[in-house]
C-alpha cells in the first residue's frame, strides 16, 4: 500500500520539477498544492510534475491539482506537465476539446509556451523529455528585489522598472510601469506590512513585449474586485488606489502562495489595448 504523500521541490528555476510520491488523497492534496502555488509564485517557464510512484484516492483529491493547472495557464502564464504518471493517475486527466488537447506527445501537450493549446495538465511520458520541450522556448529576462515594509519601499520599486525599461530597451514601458508598481508596493506596505519580493520579467507576446510586474508578501488577503450595491466595480483592500491599476494595466490580478500572495500587472507595448505613452 501507498506510504504518505511526499512532496519534493527538486529544481524552482527556470523550470520548477516538484516530485509527488506516495498516497494523494483529499486531506494530503491540501499540502501538495500549497507547495505547487509556491514554485508557481517564482514564475518559473513550466512546472513539472514527477508522478512516477503516485496513487490518487479518487477524483475528489485530484481535482485541485487538475484547478492548479488550469489558474497556472492564466498565472503565470506556464504549463503543467505530469510525468511519468502511472496508468490510474493518467486517467484522472481529462481529454480536451480539440485546439487544447491534455494528453498526447505533441509539443502542445507537453510544456509548450503560452498560447499554444490553452491550458490544464499536460501529460509526458518522461521528465527528461518535458524538460526538453521546456528548453525549446527562451528563459525570459527577469530582475528581482527584496524588500521590508517601509517608505522606501515605493522608491526603490519604481528605481528597478527604471533599470530594467533600460536594460531590456522598452523605454516606452517606463512611466507607466513605475505608476503601476509604486501602487502595488504601497499597497504592500499598507496593508500587508510584510516583506515583500518585487519580479520583473519581459515576456514575447503576440502583439508586442510584455513588461509584467509582481510583488509577493505574507499577507494572504487577494486583491480583488468586487460589484457594490450600485452595480459599478468596487477594488477592496487599496480602495480607489487600485482603481490605478485597474485602468492603466493590460491585466492584474492576485494569487495565493504558500504564505501569502503575489499582485501582478502586465503592460504590453508595443500594440497594447492601453496607451503606454
């Protein structure tokens, strides 16, 4: 019989490969996918899933990990690929509708980049050949800073979206980036009151280079929106401070992680929906 379920991170970066072995049941998935939300926080270009000597109690307790990959292929952005996966686990993967097949040896239903078949669990026969495919698409360029909770915060966030406008030629991207994560770390600051670690990264998009900004703290409370009594949207924990946010970046949004969260933002340029001017 199956012992405890084991859950080993082996590698964060550039590709996350996190080793499940023993038993997968509806109590032991709660800490399987806190650590998953963990590695997903560092933004890695995929994660994969060593499943070699795993057993699943049921659907029940695969379900969570099956709404990890699909929240994955929004934030941030990166497949999920299961390896190695005996016969039994293999079937809890649901088949996909035609342009976003799970299953298969394609490329798409490997660790292919963003925008290639959509999102949910990718199936792969073999580690080494998952993290292949992941090598096939470059490593984005990222900067990171730690930070502590006070006035300087803001300041030295909107110094790092300097360098890195600077560093990765999308001058265009400046202004508006710093807007945008000076609201975020006084967001931070404010209301988590924690440390925090500030990312950077410039990732290829379709309609251009996409700066996208992202600070982690230990305060699990998301920034959300929420509808109000009148029907107009209201931004809770920052108030009208997000409403900034909300108007000048392509997307936000907030995720859980393993002791707190991460606030994110993307600006594209050239061609974004919203002037970068």
């Amino acid at each position: 019989m199956p012992g405890p379920l084991l859950c080993r991170v082996r590698q964060r970066l550039p590709v996350s490969v996190v080793s499940l072995e023993g038993r997968l049941d509806e109590t032991s998935v709660v800490g399987a996918v806190v650590s998953l939300r963990d590695c997903l926080a560092d933004q890695p270009t995929a994660l994969v899933l060593e499943a070699g000597g795993l057993s699943v109690s049921g659907p029940l307790a695969f379900a969570p990990v099956l709404n990890l990959a699909e929240r994955a292929w929004h934030w941030p952005g990166v497949p999920v690929v299961l390896c190695q996966a005996p016969a039994a686990v293999r079937d809890l993967v649901p088949v996909r509708a035609p342009g976003g097949t799970a299953r298969g040896g394609t490329d798409g239903g490997g660790t292919g980049g963003p925008g290639v078949n959509g999102g949910g669990l990718r199936l792969c026969d073999d580690t080494d050949e998952a993290l292949r495919r992941a090598g096939r698409h470059p490593v984005p360029p990222r900067l990171e800073l730690r930070l502590t909770p006070g006035r300087h915060a803001p300041a030295a966030c909107r110094r790092l979206v300097e360098q890195a406008c600077q560093d990765w030629a999308v001058p265009r991207l400046r202004r508006i980036g710093q807007v945008i994560i000076s609201e975020l770390a006084t967001n931070a600051v404010i209301h988590a009151g924690t440390s925090m670690v500030v990312t950077l990264r410039l990732l290829p998009d379709l309609a251009g280079r996409t700066l996208r900004v992202a600070i982690r703290d230990k305060d699990p409370r998301l920034v959300e929106r929420h509808p109000d009594d009148a029907g107009t949207d209201r931004l809770i924990e920052r108030g009208r401070g997000l409403l900034i946010l909300d108007a000048m970046a392509d997307a936000w949004g907030s995720e859980p992680t393993g002791d707190g969260k991460v606030v994110w933002a993307e600006i594209t340029s050239p061609q974004s929906s919203k002037s970068t001017e």
